[in-house]
C-alpha cells in the first residue's frame, strides 16, 4: 500500500502558485525593496523588457515542468518498498508511556540518551547500517534511550518540569542501578535542554554531558522568527482544549517554515535516484521518519512557545525546571557541545553559548545539518566516533 501523502506537498504548491501570484500582481506596482541590492528592480525592468505575458507563459511551463517532476519522485517515495522493521530492543523501565531501551545488550559503561519530545527517538537507529546508538554500543558503550511516545493520559498535562523531575530523572536513577556507577548523560536538540536540566538535579550521578545541536540562545539568529513562534502561547490557547496536545501537522508546519524550498529541492532529487541504490533507501528511511512525528503535551508547547522562543528565558538564565533555575555555568561534569555548522533547525550561534558557559567544555564541530549528523553516510566517522571516544575516556 502506498505511503499517505506527507505535509510538504502543500508547501511546494504554495511556493509554485506564490510565484505566478506576484508575476500577475506586477501591473500594479509591488513596492521595491532596497534590501536586495536592486536586484527585484532588474528583474521588473528585465520582465517589462520581455513582456509579461511571454515571461508568464515561460513561468507557467517551467512550473508544470517543476510539479511533473516533484510529483513523480513523491509517488516514488510513496511507493518505494523499503519499511522499517521495529527494533528488537529490550525495555529495562517503563512510566506511563515513557521507555528506557537497552541498545547495550547488558553492558559496558551507561549512557543516557535523551531525544526530543516532538520526534521519534528512532532518528538515532535510522538503519542497521546507520545507527548511531548501535555505534556506540559497539565502542563498548551501552546506550540506554528514552522513547518518550505519545503524550497518554499519564503525561498529557505535563509541563518540562513534570518530564525533567517526573520521568525523566526516574529513568537516570534506573540507568544509574543498572550501571552500578555515574552514567554519561546525552541530549539531542530540545534533549539535549532536558539533559542539561537533568545533570544540574543529578550531580552525582553525572560522569559527563554531552549535547548534541541543542538550542540556547533561541533570539542569537532569526529574533523575529522566534518571536513569531514565541506568539503561539497566546493564540494557542484559543484552538487547543484543556488537555488537547499540539498536534503533529502543526510541528511540521513550523519546521517547514525554516525552508519552504526543502520538500521540492529534496523530492526532485529523489526522484533522480536509483531506487534500489543506498541513497534511495537512507532518504525513505529518513522521510518516513520525519512523517511519523509525536505530538506535543499541551502545557510543553506553550512553555516552550512563551518561555523559550518569546522570552528567551534560558540565555538570560530565567528559566527554571522545579523552581531552579537551569544555569549551564553550574554544571560540574566534563562536557562536550556538538555545534553541527550547517544546522537550519539549530542555527550554530544559537547553540555555541553553551559551550562557553559550561565550565572547561569542549566542542565540536562537524560539517553537517541537524539531521545530517545523525542520518549522513559520512556521520560515523566524523560525528559518532569522536563522540565515543570522549565518552569512552570520561567513563573509562
């Protein structure tokens, strides 16, 4: 059966018909922007020149030339054979619909491995061939990671604080028992937040941090944007019920959002694909996972939306996880800080004032985006591996 259609065709049309919409608006005079160095100016007076009619006719065969071919590398992903089979993972703890999976097969020293609420933590065992937890599990490491789920009726009134002091630390004191000694405690993108929350209430049992393209200054690029997405606490209130989570659909819109090109660029190019290829197969596995998104607990998406993106409250050091308030420059364990230098979703700048902030901690910085660095052929060798070695050494 065919895979349902996913959230970017929308934004691909709404791209293509945005552009025949302005072309049909220029006979009444758009404004001109100094901002872009009078290019938009060239080309009015260059359209003008051609004539608006033979250019809207090249535009319009240009565009069904560009849906033809989205079209046809959608239905490729659509149909395309290849579908993950569960992983076979034992579950070593369970709270409402929170799980600790065990990657490590019973041994070695522990790592906890904190994904983000709002996706699957499966990113992270994309493929047997390209699994960063089965990578570290085969540096003698063993990797115990949160499947958070969807927000059930236990969790659906949880606020961060209620994750972080609730589930969360529950699940670092069973990878603390099951180890028998301090454990490593990683974090990815908002994880990584909850993992330094998690270090700060959990000293003791902290041997190391590492964070992993895990937001801080969330005004450092883009303010406005952030101040967009800062008004959801506001309006959110007003669509979503008392218990009612932010749903899938939305998350994707806003990610969207961070590049409205991405779904036609990435689809035009699957579509060029071998399908039986290694590329073919990583970008389905990859796109399936993007589709199957978690929704985000009610109170979460407002204290993120308020406190984080309007309020910028972890940078200025006002946010505050069961009444502390969450100060990097207080975390004791060695740290390590992955700055992905291509990351669209966690602009660097907007992550490297953790790396200062903490105490002696190191960074590291791959040529890759968010997602590259854990999806990538070239990760494993320029992301996981370095990140195994300084675990490896500050848990011995």
């Amino acid at each position: 059966m065919p895979r349902p259609l996913p959230a970017h065709l929308a934004s691909a049309a709404l791209l293509w018909l945005s552009s025949r919409a302005v072309l049909t608006s220029w006979p009444s005079g758009l404004p001109l922007s100094k901002a872009d160095g009078g290019r938009f100016a060239a080309l009015r007076a260059e359209v003008e020149r051609l004539g608006r009619d033979r250019v809207g006719a090249a535009l319009d065969q240009e565009l069904l030339r560009r849906a033809d071919s989205f079209a046809a590398g959608l239905e490729a992903y659509r149909r395309h054979p290849f579908r993950r089979s569960a992983a076979r993972v034992p579950v070593v703890w369970r709270q409402g619909g929170v799980r600790l999976l065990d990657y490590g097969s019973g041994s070695g020293p522990a790592v906890l491995v904190i994904p983000s609420l709002i996706n699957r933590y499966y990113v992270l065992d994309l493929l047997p061939e390209r699994s960063f937890l089965r990578h570290l599990a085969e540096q003698g490491l063993r990797p115990l990671v949160l499947d958070w789920g969807e927000p059930g009726a236990a969790e659906r009134d949880y606020t961060l604080t209620d994750y972080i002091a609730g589930p969360l630390d529950a699940a670092a004191a069973k990878a603390r028992q099951l180890s028998g000694a301090p454990i490593a405690i990683l974090g990815y993108c908002m994880g990584g937040l909850l993992a330094l929350a998690l270090a700060l209430r959990r000293p003791a049992d902290a041997a190391c941090l590492a964070l992993l393209a895990t937001p801080w200054d969330f005004h450092a690029e883009r303010p406005t944007q952030a101040q967009l997405l800062g008004e959801l606490a506001q309006w959110l209130p007003m669509f979503l019920g008392a218990a009612e989570p932010l749903p899938v659909a939305v998350i994707q819109t806003l990610f969207l959002a961070l590049d409205p090109f991405l779904a036609e660029r990435k689809f035009l190019r699957f579509g060029t694909l071998d399908p039986a290829g290694a590329a073919a197969r990583g970008f389905v596995a990859l796109e399936d996972w993007i589709n199957d998104g978690v929704a985000l607990a009610r109170n979460v998406a407002l204290e993120c939306a308020g406190s984080w993106y309007r309020d910028n409250a972890p940078v200025r050091g006002t946010w505050q996880v069961d009444g502390r308030p969450v100060r990097p420059g207080d975390v004791a364990a060695p740290s390590l800080v992955v700055l992905p230098r291509r990351d669209r979703i966690v602009p660097p700048r907007s992550a490297a004032p953790l790396a200062t902030a903490i105490p002696g901690a190191s960074a590291l910085r791959p040529p890759f985006g968010h997602i590259g660095m854990m999806a990538s052929a070239e990760a494993p060798e320029a992301v996981w591996q370095p990140i195994a070695d300084w675990l490896r050494a500050r848990l011995g």
